[in-house]
C-alpha cells in the first residue's frame, strides 16, 4: 500500500485498539518521529488508541479482528468510530488486519468511508497477511492443476537407479502412491524439519541425502550466541550443483530429477545474511523452472 510510503510527506494517524497488544501505536508514532526530526523520513506522525470492538465474545487478536472486517456491518461500526480521529488530510495506518478472505474488498470500502488513504502495519505472527497471500497462491496453484495434500506425517520416497519415481503418503501399505517427472525438496532446515540431528550427525529427514556439516559436534556452535558472524548451524544443508540438484560428497548428481530451494540448501544462512525469505523465494522460484523443464523433456 503505496500510502504508508515513508518518502511521502504528509501527516500519518496511527490508530490502535483497546486491548490488542501486538500493535502499540504511541511507541511506533513516537519512535517514527524521532526519524522524522532527524529528516530520514518525511511524515510526521500522531497516534491514537480506538475503545474495544465488538468481537461477538470473540478474543481481540489479529486473525478474529481480520475475519470481522470482511463484514460489512463491522466496517461500518468501525467507520463510525474512526471518523472521529482522522484530522483533515491525514493519511492513516492500521495493523495488518484489514480483513482476511476479502481484504482488498474491506479496504476499498474504508478508503471510501473514511475518505482517506489508509495502509497496513505488519503486526506479530500469525500474519494476516502471509495467510492472505497463503490462500490466493493456493487457489492459483488448484486452478492450474496442482494438487495439495497437507498434514501428512509420514512420507516413504520411491526411487529407481538414480531417479525418483515418486512418494507414497500415509502410513498405511495401501496408502496412495503420488508419481511425477520431477520433484521439489523445500523442506526448509532444522525448524521446517528437512533437518533433525543426534548427538553426532545432522541428517536430511525425508531422502536421507548427504547434509554439509562439520564432524565435530563442538563446530557446530559459535561460543557468542549473537555475534556478528552467525552461528556455523545455519549453514548445515543439501550441496546442490549449478542447476540445484542436491549432489553427494564426490560432486555426482543424486537423483536427475529432484531439485531443492530454500533453507536446506547447503550454506544459506538468512538469519547471518539478514536475506530473510529472499533465499526461498529466488531458489523457489528456479528450482520450479528447472523442474517444469526437466519435466516437460521426460513426459
């Protein structure tokens, strides 16, 4: 949302709610300001802090208050309410909660009824926007043919010489069996469990594929928990050659039709790097390229 541009000058209201504590409005309006008088941004900011809405007995988070803007009678109510703070000309900022299945819908009707530019401010996890984003790639990808199985636990590969041929889902002999040309790993690392260790060893959890690591379990930690350097951990992964195919110790190809993208890839430490899902999303985004090619010469 353009309006919350911190290059464009003009007069911004923050305006909170009453009992949400993840969006504390005077602390971003005053921290702002101090950017603001040093001339690093061109806004000036005030805020505010709207009495408590009516959730239908719901508790006020994030996600409820999200849900409660895709209706239209709550819009209202909350116009009401909020017309009463917004001076003349000034722009305004909610937290990230401007409805959740028809979010463009809710802030087109409360830039009409406020008859101000409004933008959103990113509040903590869970992320109203991510699930946005979430359920609109989830839609694209069913309508073009992908299928989604979530939530299972127990996934066996099925491999021919040194190729996947597919993964049977389930725990169950009789479970379904899911074929295809080519295949993605983005399992992620050590909290997205691509990666688990023991005392002695970091292993790849779904294909067993060869993980970089040192040996020696003492080189897996630096001693200061937040130095400037990272912690050696974040590193661990899956090698993969030019086209990102995970490789073994000697430089082979293990399997000619799997790729990788994201954290398990070998080295790509966002936490250091501060690249946040910058890694996911460039080698996402290749790695589905190269397998659709790949793919479409092996159909």
């Amino acid at each position: 949302m353009r309006s919350g541009t911190l290059s464009i000058p003009g007069s911004i209201l923050l305006l909170g709610f009453e009992g949400l504590k993840d969006f504390p409005p005077f602390l971003a309006a005053e921290n702002l300001n101090i950017l603001h008088s040093q001339g690093r941004i061109a806004p000036s900011f005030r805020a505010e802090i709207m009495e408590r809405l009516d959730l239908a007995g719901k508790a006020l988070n994030g996600l409820n208050l999200a849900k409660a803007f895709d209706g239209k009678s709550f819009r209202e109510a909350f116009a009401k309410k909020a017309k009463i703070f917004i001076k003349p000309g000034e722009r305004l900022g909610l937290p990230a909660v401007i409805g959740l299945h028809s979010s463009f819908e809710a802030w087109k009707d409360l830039k009409e009824k406020l008859n101000t530019e409004i933008f959103e401010v990113p509040i903590p996890p869970p992320s109203v926007p991510g699930i946005r984003l979430y359920n609109l790639l989830k839609t694209h990808l069913r309508a073009r043919g992908v299928r989604l199985v979530i939530g299972l636990s127990v996934i066996r590969p099925i491999a021919e010489q040194r190729r996947l041929v597919g993964f049977s889902l389930g725990s169950s002999k009789k479970g379904p069996v899911y074929k295809a040309s080519a295949f993605i790993l983005a399992t992620g690392k050590f909290f997205g469990r691509g990666l688990g260790s023991d005392r002695g060893k970091i292993y790849e959890t779904l294909l067993d594929l060869p993980v970089l690591h040192p040996q020696n379990r003492k080189e897996w930690f630096h001693p200061r928990l937040l130095g400037t350097e990272g912690q050696p951990f974040n590193g661990f992964g899956v090698e993969v050659d030019e086209n990102l195919r995970p490789i073994g110790s000697g430089g082979q190809t293990i399997y000619s039709n799997l790729f990788a993208a994201g954290g398990i890839i070998a080295r790509a430490d966002s936490m250091s790097e501060k690249s946040g899902g910058g890694v996911a999303i460039s080698t996402g985004y290749l790695a589905g390229k190269l397998a659709a090619a790949y793919a479409g010469k092996n159909i």
